[in-house]
C-alpha cells in the first residue's frame, strides 16, 4: 500500500504543471493548433488592408507565384502523403463507398444548384450564389474526416478510403460540375479549365505519388518524418492563395454587400445541417445493414467539403477572374462550420455508437480498433442491434448524466 503512495502524488501534481503554462504559451499552442482557421482571418484582413501587393499585375506576381506555383506545390505534397496502397483494405465496401460518394459528389451539387436556382430570385450577388455551387461540388475532407470520425468511434478504414478516395474522383468531378451546373456564367472555357488541371493538379499529384513509391528506403522515412511540416507548407501556399485571391477582389471593387456575404454564410452553413440530417438518416436505412460505425463514419465523408482541394481547384480554374475571391467565400464558412458541428456531437456519435454496438467476437484487433465491415458486408448483429434501439432519424442526443 505504501508504494503506491508516490504514484497518487505524482498524478495529482502534473495538473497544476499543466494549468500553471503562462497565458501566451497557451495561446502559441492555440495558435498553432488552428493555424489555418486563424490564417484565413489573417490572410483576408491584410488583403482588405493593402490589396495591390497581392492583386493580379501586384508585385508579387500572384499569376505565377500563386496561381501556379502555391497550387502546383499544394498537389505535390498531396502526391507525397497520400498512402493510396494502403486504400486497398477498405475497397471492397462496395454499397458504403457508392452510397456515401454518390451524396457527397452526386446528390448535394445537384441539390445545392436547386437551392441556388431559387435564391436568384433575390438580391443576392450572382458571384456568392457561383461559389456556392463551386463549394458544393467540391469532394469531402480528408484529415477532418478521419479526425472526427476517430473520436465518435466511427470506421476509420471506410474513412480513409473514402476521403482519400473521393479527393482523387474530385479533381475531375469537380470541375465538370462546375462547367455542367455553371456554364458560361461562371466564364469557364473548358479546354482551358482541363489544361490548367493538368499541369497544376494532376501532372503534381503524379509526380509526387512517383517519388512516395520509389524503390529505395529512404524517401518513405524521409516523407513520415516530415509530414507536419509538409502539411504546415501546404496550409501556408492555402493561406497565400486566399490572401491573393481577396486582394484581387478587394482592388477591382465588388457588388456584393456585407448583406451579400451574411446571408450566404447562413445558407452554407443550413445547407450542412440540412445535408447532415439527411445523410443520418439515409445511412441508417435498414436495407444497407451498416453498422453503427459505418453510419458515422458516411455522416463526416459524405457531408463534408475540403478546402484544401476546393481552393486550389476555384483558383486553377477562376485565376483569371474578378470575383475568384467571391467564388471562394461560401467554402471558407462551410469548411469551419464542419469542425465546429463535428466537435459538438462527437461525444454524443461515441456514446451511441458504444450503446449499440455489440463487441466483436476475439475482441479488438491488435490496434484496438473494431472492424466494423467485411467484403461489403457490415456485422449484422451490430447493425440489428442500432436498428432494434429505435433512434429514429434524428442525430444523436446527449448521454444522461451519470448515475
């Protein structure tokens, strides 16, 4: 009894380490954990402060510095992380992988140009109404999907897959959504949209999926030792194409009010609760029999918009246009929005799914992670189980207090 005295004092003495952090140590922390987020206000209040240093013709030469080489640098570290060899496990989800893509890509652009169709009956600015499509017919997130669906105890496999996945279909899906539900009102040339494609988006992605796989032992090391710093450099080229695009908006002038900008924002973010309940409910239909996991997991996948491919694809095929800042608002609310809805339900997502899931059989892998689905086929025990509990169609409530 006696030994494990020094152990209890020990554990009740880190707290008080922890809380005593100075304020600006925590606020560094803060800082760097929502880089991106904090950026983007960054980025777009100095370009509403000084917009000729980033405008087109600016002396930062943003045609070349940005518009080309940001977005080339971008996709050629997505070529470097992007594990496609190991998206092969969770392949053969068949009926998960083409319902939640076929939401996230197929139903909700077709969806949102219905929603948009009908605000251009108002006053709202034609550019904001053009980026709301664009948004909506970007694909889903990848390490927001994956991070989120950690935490509610969703199936990081069908996560993975799927996010990684629909990222790659995206790159041509998106821009064909955009020339299809746009046409010639958001002065698209296609010929020029699938030139710009190749040498700033697929021609890098290739590239750096080349050097990810070539034979030698010490590039895959070199490129897992240095993922966070490859993902902050991606996140700064973002940052400097958001800053670009703004100043180039702010120097020409815009019709679009603050009005404008408000009543959008409202709508992106409707639309992502409307598209979440939507797929909660369709993902827990009784003919796909998808475990509690798997419905968690399509809720982030086919609900989600990724910014990080979304911006670069707005600025590879809009560079040239006055209100390619504009195009780029309503996904830099939908995106933020994601994180903070996710945040707030992800413990109501775990307790449900922990209520209604029955432990495999043997137990947990040795990761200790629940394989929740095998050869397109999701546990049927698990998936009776969250049907039986009758949870109805709405999103998880908050757990009772403890007894």
């Amino acid at each position: 009894k006696d030994g494990g005295a020094p152990e209890a004092k020990t554990a009740d003495v880190a707290p008080d380490a922890v809380a005593e952090a100075p304020p600006w140590k925590r606020l560094v922390e803060l800082v760097d954990k929502r880089f991106f987020l904090f950026g983007i206000v960054f980025a777009i209040g100095l370009a509403g402060a000084y917009p000729d240093l980033g405008r087109r013709g600016g002396p930062l030469v943003p045609a070349y510095s940005f518009s080309i080489g940001a977005v080339v640098v971008i996709f050629l570290i997505s070529g470097l992380t992007l594990k496609t060899q190991e998206l092969k496990n969770a392949l053969l989800y068949v009926r998960f992988n083409v319902v939640v893509q076929l939401f996230n890509l197929g139903f909700i652009p077709v969806f949102g140009f219905g929603i948009v169709s009908i605000l251009r009956l108002t006053a709202l600015d034609d550019a904001l109404l053009d980026g709301l499509i664009i948004a909506l017919s970007v694909p889903t997130t990848i390490n927001m999907c994956m991070v989120l669906t950690k935490t509610s105890g969703g199936n990081e496999a069908a996560s993975l897959f799927n996010a990684s996945f629909g990222n790659l279909v995206g790159i041509f899906v998106t821009p064909a959504w955009v020339l299809a539900l746009l046409g010639e009102s958001g002065s698209v040339s296609f010929a020029a949209t699938i030139l710009k494609l190749v040498y700033r988006v697929i021609l890098p992605l290739a590239v750096g999926q080349l050097v990810q796989y070539f034979p030698s032992e010490s590039v895959r090391p070199w490129i897992a030792r240095h993922k966070p710093r490859l993902k902050r450099l991606s996140e700064v080229c973002l940052l400097l194409i958001v800053y670009s695009t703004f100043c180039t908006t702010f120097a020409n002038g815009t019709s679009a009010t603050a009005e404008d900008v408000v009543s959008i924002a409202a709508v992106a973010v409707s639309l992502l609760l409307f598209f979440m309940v939507v797929s909660w409910n369709l993902l827990g239909l009784s003919l796909w029999g998808f475990t509690p996991q798997d419905r968690v997991a399509g809720l982030f996948i086919s609900t989600h918009k990724t910014v990080a491919l979304g911006i670069p694809l707005i600025t590879a095929i809009f560079g040239d246009d006055d209100n390619v800042g504009l195009y780029s608002v309503p996904l830099l609310v939908y995106h933020p929005s994601e994180l903070i809805v996710g945040s707030l339900i992800a413990a109501n997502l775990k307790a449900w799914v922990d209520a209604h899931t029955k432990p495999p059989v043997g137990g947990s892998g040795a990761d200790g992670k629940h394989v929740a689905m095998e050869s397109g086929v999701a546990d049927t025990d698990a998936a009776a189980g969250a049907r039986a509990a009758g949870d109805g169609g709405a999103l998880p409530r908050p757990p009772p207090p403890s007894e």
